[in-house]
C-alpha cells in the first residue's frame, strides 16, 4: 500500500493523547526529533512533552511519526562499595 505525503499527520491526529511517539519534522537546515507523549493535536500542529519540555510541531513539517513503546524505568544509583 503506497503511503501519502500525508500518513505521519494522519497517523499523529488519529493516536490518543498520552501515546508515547516520535516525531521527526523539518527544520531549517535539515530534521529534528521530538519524543514524548502525545499531549496535544488539532488541524495544524501536536505537542510532545519531551524530558526536556514540550515540543509544538507543525503538521506541515512532520516527514515520519509513530508510536513507541513506554521509556524504561530509570535505575537508581548503585551503592558505593568501599
């Protein structure tokens, strides 16, 4: 099934908020990445909360988007031996 210029922003207006995704979209000089849960999405752009802050990307600039399963739970700090 040949894909659509469109499928990305399809795909991200069709997920329930709160899906993990990522989503790369263009920026001058090349793409970026944002990764995140879905908080946000109309007709023109989404919102990922990332660990580093909330990302709002233009529907127009996403070139490839999807789902991700959940981040790994962090590990706490080993003991210090000694």
């Amino acid at each position: 099934m040949p894909s659509t210029p469109d499928a990305p922003a399809d795909l991200l207006r069709s997920l329930p908020l709160g899906t993990r995704v990522v989503v790369r979209s263009r920026v001058p000089g090349g793409f970026t990445d944002a990764l995140g849960d879905l908080v946000a999405a109309d007709g023109d752009a989404v919102t990922v909360r990332t660990r580093g802050g909330t990302a709002v990307v233009r529907l127009g600039d996403v070139v490839a988007a999807k789902p991700v399963p959940p981040a790994p739970e962090r590990r706490g700090r080993r003991p210090q031996e000694g």
